[in-house]
C-alpha cells in the first residue's frame, strides 16, 4: 500500500527531519514536498532528502495570480507520485496524524474502517505550553498541552485534514478535503470518530461531542514564542494579504488538557532523526536551519512590532475553553452571519 503525504514549506528547516520521521514510522512511503522562496536552506535540506531517497522535492515559484499552496497542489494533481498512490494525506509539516487504534499506523486506521473512501481528522490545537525560547528539540517532546475533546469554539481550531483513497472521483486536490467531480456517485466518508459523514461545505465538522475516537490530527501552530515572531514574518501559505497577528495566537493557544499518546511513537522517531542526520550533509544543512532561524530570531528581536509582541505574548494567558452552551451559540451565529453575506454576493447589483 502506497501512502503520499504531500506539503509545502518555507522556512522550516529546523522541523523537517522530525515531521519525516514520524511520518515514515506510521506508514507514509512516499513524500511530495514543494518549497518556495527559502531563506534558511530548506530547499538544499530537501534536495538532500531527495538525493538520498527519501523524499522527492519540488521547487514551487510564488509569482502568479494563484497563492503559492495551491499552485503546489495544483501540480501535485498530475505528479506521477499521486498517480501511483493508494492513499494520500495533504498537511502542513506542523500537523501529525495521531492514530488512536491498534499500533497507531496508517494501516491500522484504515483496518478499522476498510470500507471507507476517505477520514477527515480534526485537528486537535495543541498550545504554546509557555515554551518562550525555540530549541533544536523534537516538537513532540515539547509542547503537550493541547485542547479539549469536545470542542466546536473557536472554529479555526476544529477545522480538518483528510487521508482519502486516490479516485477518479476527485478531480482537484485540496487543502482540507479534495473536490468531488460534478457528477460523482458518493462514498462513505468518515470522520476521527469513525462515524459517517455528510456533504461538508466549509472545512469544520460542527460537533459539540468528542472527535478523536479513532485519530485527530495533533497541530503544533504555535510553537516557542520566538517562533511564533518568525512565522509571523513569513505569512500564511494559503491566505497571503492576511496577517498573522494576535487572534491568530488566541484561536490557537489551547494549554487546557495534557494529551502525551503521540509519545509512544518518540522512540522510534529520534532513532529514525538520528539515522536521517548519520548523512553528513544532511546534518549540516540541518544544523544551517537551526543556525539561521535563531539569527532571525535576534535579528526580529531588534525591531519595534516583534518586540512588542514577544511581550504581549508573554503577558497573555492560555485560552480559555467557553461552556459548550455559548460555543454552540457562537457557531450559530457565525452561519447566520456567512448565510446573509453568501445572499448578499448572489444579489445582482441595482442599478441607481
């Protein structure tokens, strides 16, 4: 069985080997990664991964009318990789899927569903744990404190990935899920609970109850608050005129619950980081990551905003889970309001 994750990175250097090495160990045989515009070696990292098989890279230009994610996933459509997969699972090198049955692999996920066409896995938002400096230390280890089972507020942190079966039905990769040829017959999807879905419009599954029966996907965000100054300098991937700023850091930063069961996996993981780094060169550009991002780091450290906000960071506490009740009604309200902007857009303008 032939399992294709598929990404795309800037700037991130310092996680790839871990988020590789998971994954390898849970049952991804095949990596399609684009870069773009790399300041800190990311590109020769992967160049690297990809000499030695491990990966195959792709350099992704940023001009164009498209952002730079789905220009990628638009080429990933037509790469011999997705042809040739069984399975494929797009995520962002910050996003783990955590299987909760059998051995917690890939295949044991599929076995508790074999008759499905696809899972779409909550993200489960794990938060900042008040880690201030980065280190060149696995994400896993760090950073444990995430959110709660049943959460649907705010709904940026409950949003999905999906591992599907490649299918002539699907014509367009997605970021969350792909799109469904006009036309189509359905199939049963489900989601991390197992339980059947229904046609999904946007990119959150509106449950009150707990989500992670089977999987969830484990989002590490955030990160050390020095990293969160670098991320902010870089953009968003898919979403490039929006800033970074504070919401995003509330939306996110959820310390309520200690979830350690991607843990069982940590063994396995540094082994496979260390027999990655046993290649001098790919040692090398690892360590050149590191080196770049804590210069950068000192570098956003001399300027007025990042200062700032590094400060604030620190002054802020944890967010807060809301009682379900107003979760709920802010849910509510958010498809009410999206309802009349959707009217709106479909009126045809009058003339004066």
């Amino acid at each position: 069985m032939r399992v294709l994750a598929i990404t795309t990175v800037r700037n991130e250097a310092p996680f790839i080997l871990e988020w590789i090495a998971y994954h390898q160990h849970i049952g991804v045989t095949d990596f399609l990664i684009y870069s773009n515009d790399c300041e800190d070696g990311t590109d020769a990292l992967l160049d690297r991964l990809d000499d030695l098989g491990h990966i195959t890279h792709v350099r992704n230009h940023s001009r164009g009318k498209k952002t730079v994610q789905w220009r990628a996933l638009s080429k990933a459509r037509q790469h011999p990789l997705t042809k040739q997969a069984d399975w494929i699972y797009v995520a962002d090198v910050d996003e783990f899927l955590c299987v909760h049955v059998g051995d917690g692999r890939i295949c044991d996920l599929i076995a508790a569903c074999p008759e499905v066409y696809g899972f779409s896995i909550s993200w489960r938002m794990f938060g900042n744990n008040g880690v201030v400096a980065f280190e060149d230390r696995p994400v896993l280890e760090q950073f444990t404190q995430a959110a709660p089972e049943a959460l649907l507020w705010p709904w940026r942190a409950v949003q999905y990935k999906s591992l599907y079966r490649n299918d002539r039905r699907y014509d367009r990769l997605g970021v969350h899920r792909p799109r469904v040829r006009d036309g189509a017959s359905p199939v049963l999807w489900v989601d991390g609970n197992g339980e059947p879905l229904q046609h999904l419009p946007g990119t959150v599954i509106p449950s009150d109850q707990p989500r992670y029966r089977l999987a969830q996907i484990n989002h590490y965000a955030l990160g050390a608050m020095e990293n969160f100054l670098v991320k902010i300098s870089r953009g968003r991937p898919n979403h490039t005129s929006e800033p970074i700023e504070l919401s995003y850091w509330t939306d996110r930063n959820f310390n309520s619950v200690e979830d350690k069961t991607i843990q069982k996996h940590q063994s396995a993981v540094v082994s496979g980081i260390n027999d990655l780094r046993k290649d001098p060169e790919l040692d090398r550009l690892h360590v050149a990551g590191v080196v770049w991002r804590r210069a950068k780091i000192a570098a956003l450290m001399q300027e007025s905003d990042s200062f700032y906000m590094l400060a604030r960071l620190l002054q802020m506490q944890s967010t807060g889970v809301l009682p379900m009740s107003l979760q709920k009604k802010l849910f509510r309200q958010l498809m009410h309001v999206r309802g009349l902007q959707a009217a709106r857009k479909d009126q045809p303008d009058k003339a004066d």
